[in-house]
C-alpha cells in the first residue's frame, strides 16, 4: 500500500503567473517549517508515492515486573517503571511492506542490490540487509532495477501450502538487525524525522538513548515485554494458559509463517498481533543473559556486545518460546527464515 503526497497549489501558481502585486510565490508547509519559492523558478512538479508504516498502537507509560522466575534468560525478576508512552508495530512488518519501502530506498540510492543481496548504501555501509538468495525469502530482484515478491521454494513452505500463497501479507523473513534498523530509518527519511540509527559507527539509536529518539526504531527489550503482558503480567500475550494452534503458529502448527493478522488479538488491552510465535523479533539492545533483579528506569540494555535480543518465539519452535518473558539473541548479521521484526516509536510529550 502506497500514500500519494500531494501539494495543493492555486493554478496562478502551478502556471508561474504574476499577480498585480508581483510574482507569485508558494509556501510549503512541514510541521513548523515554511520553506518559500518563486513559482515561476518552479519547472515542474512531480507527486511522489511513499510507502505507508505499518499500523501502531498506542502504549502508555508504566511499571511492571520484567521477568517471570522461569523463562529462559528472563528467570531474573525486576521492577521497570518506562517513563515515555511509545506507540509499537499492530504486527510484524510483512513482505510487501518491506519490498516497498526497500524499492524506494533503491530508487533514491540508499540500497545497493543483486539477485543475492540486498545491501545499504547510507553513511559508509555496506552492511547486508536482506539475503535474497536464500529459498525462505520471498523478496525477490530482477537483477536490474525492480523488487519483486515471489513464494519461497523452500520445502517447509511448499508443504505448509501445497495449493500456493500470496507471500504479501507475510512477515518479512531472511532480515538482519541492520535490515531491522535500516527499514526504520527510512520510514523516518520518508516522514522528514530525524534517523534514529548511526549507521558508519556502532549502529547506535540515538547515541545511546532510544526513548529520547524522534524517529521510528526497533521496540527495547523491556518495551517489548511490557507490551507482549500488557497489562496484567501474563505469562503468554494470550494469557497464563498455554496456548494452541488456534492461538498463535507454533512446532507443530502450520510448518511456515502465517498470513498476519490470522490469530486473534493478543494482549486484547493494547490489540496487538503475532506477539507469540509466528516470527522472532529483532529489537534494539544488545543481548546480556542475566539482567540482575536491581529495580531501572527506561533500561536500555549493554552499551555493546556481540549480539541482538530477539523475542517472541517462532514457526518452528515450541511453544515455551513464546513466554512474554523468554529472551534470546542472534548476532546482528543473522539472516534466517525465521527472523523478523515490528516497528516502534517514542510518543511526543
């Protein structure tokens, strides 16, 4: 899905007439910046399609208990208060979603692309985005200009939907951390934010202070769990009770990612999607196993470290996985069919 941006101008204007008082000019307006031209400077005037950010939901300020006391490397229970209210991804980004915002990265010169990769081009990367080559990735390049979706000719695919699938509505799959990162940077660049991701450094989100960042980001790791057991600590999105195939797509379950949105909402308070299962989720800090039981305020994680936290369990694994309080991690170049990732950003005060 694409938004048209259109300048709504007089047709004096659009014709560079001058009126009895002079030439004419036009102001364009964005948030609280004005920038004026002379019309009849103005050669011609192109409407441009961006691609529009997956939906959001809003989630207050507030404090919880981060861990649950059994939860793989979330064993350790702790008071986190988050001061920010944050609005954070309805659902997992999907292909299409992807493939659009990664054409117009393209088109504008930010991505560099072969049949096998999809790379970035922005402050001195060249850091790997998307493993094209890969059978699970349904994005897909022509080799000369254009993306393209296609169905994964992966096995676990072709046995999940033997009579075929529209890759469209499906999570984004075979995506690095920096891939993660670099997709929200460009929903900032299209929106005129300012980028949240340090891309020719440490890939640092907002030199260290994410809750600060204007621009959309990856969720943090307490954000994230907040938001999967808003807002009665649960021990799974959909609950304390286990969960089952007609709940969230777990081993066992269909064999490959589900169109998203097929489950029901969960946690029904906040209305979000595929917190459990479906797809691990790439988000902001670095991985550290063990996060002490002293209480924090807006944690951020390790200042550095050799991986990424990933949450919310996956297609192929069990369902434990998908306790709100489970944390894993992959280092940022990890590709799989298996990893993906949903949007996050700061309210305004």
């Amino acid at each position: 899905m694409r938004q048209r941006l259109a300048v709504i101008l007089g047709l004096a204007v659009a014709l560079g007439a001058s009126s009895s008082q002079g030439e004419w000019r036009m102001m364009i307006h964005r948030g609280e910046t004005t920038e004026e031209y002379a019309a009849a400077e103005v050669d011609s005037i192109t409407f441009v399609d961006v691609p529009v950010p997956p939906p959001m939901v809003f989630v207050p300020a507030g404090f919880f208990v981060m861990g649950d006391g059994s939860a793989h490397c979330g064993i350790d229970e702790r008071e986190v208060v988050l001061t920010r209210g944050f609005y954070i991804g309805q659902r997992e980004v999907t292909n299409q979603e992807y493939l659009d915002a990664l054409q117009w990265a393209y088109d504008r010169g930010y991505v560099t692309a072969s049949v096998a990769s999809a790379n970035d081009h922005l402050d001195g990367s060249s850091a790997q985005l998307l493993e094209l080559a890969d059978e699970d990735c349904e994005i897909q390049f022509d080799g000369e200009k254009s993306f393209f979706l296609r169905e994964a000719p992966s096995g676990y695919a072709q046995a999940a939907y033997p009579q075929g699938y529209s890759p469209a509505k499906h999570p984004v799959k075979e995506v690095t951390w920096q891939g993660a990162t670099r997709y929200c940077d460009w929903l900032s660049m299209q929106a005129g934010l300012p980028r949240a991701y340090e891309h020719g450094g440490d890939w640092s989100c907002n030199g260290g202070d994410p809750y600060a960042a204007e621009g959309y980001r990856l969720p943090t790791d307490a954000e994230w769990e907040y938001a999967a057991q808003y807002d009665d600590e649960r021990a799974y999105p959909s609950g304390n009770v286990d969960p089952d195939c007609s709940q969230a797509n777990y081993e066992g379950c269909i064999g490959w990612t589900a169109p998203l949105g097929s489950y029901a909402v969960a946690p029904e308070a906040l209305g979000l999607a595929d917190m459990a299962g479906n797809m691990w989720e790439w988000c902001d800090d670095w991985y550290v196993c063990d996060l002490g039981t002293a209480s924090e305020i807006d944690p951020v994680g390790a200042m550095a470290g050799s991986t990424r936290v990933v949450r919310g369990g996956v297609w192929y694994h069990a369902r434990s996985y998908m306790r709100c309080a489970f944390r894993t991690d992959r280092e940022p170049s990890h590709t799989s069919g298996g990893h993906g990732f949903r949007i996050a950003r700061t309210a305004a005060r």
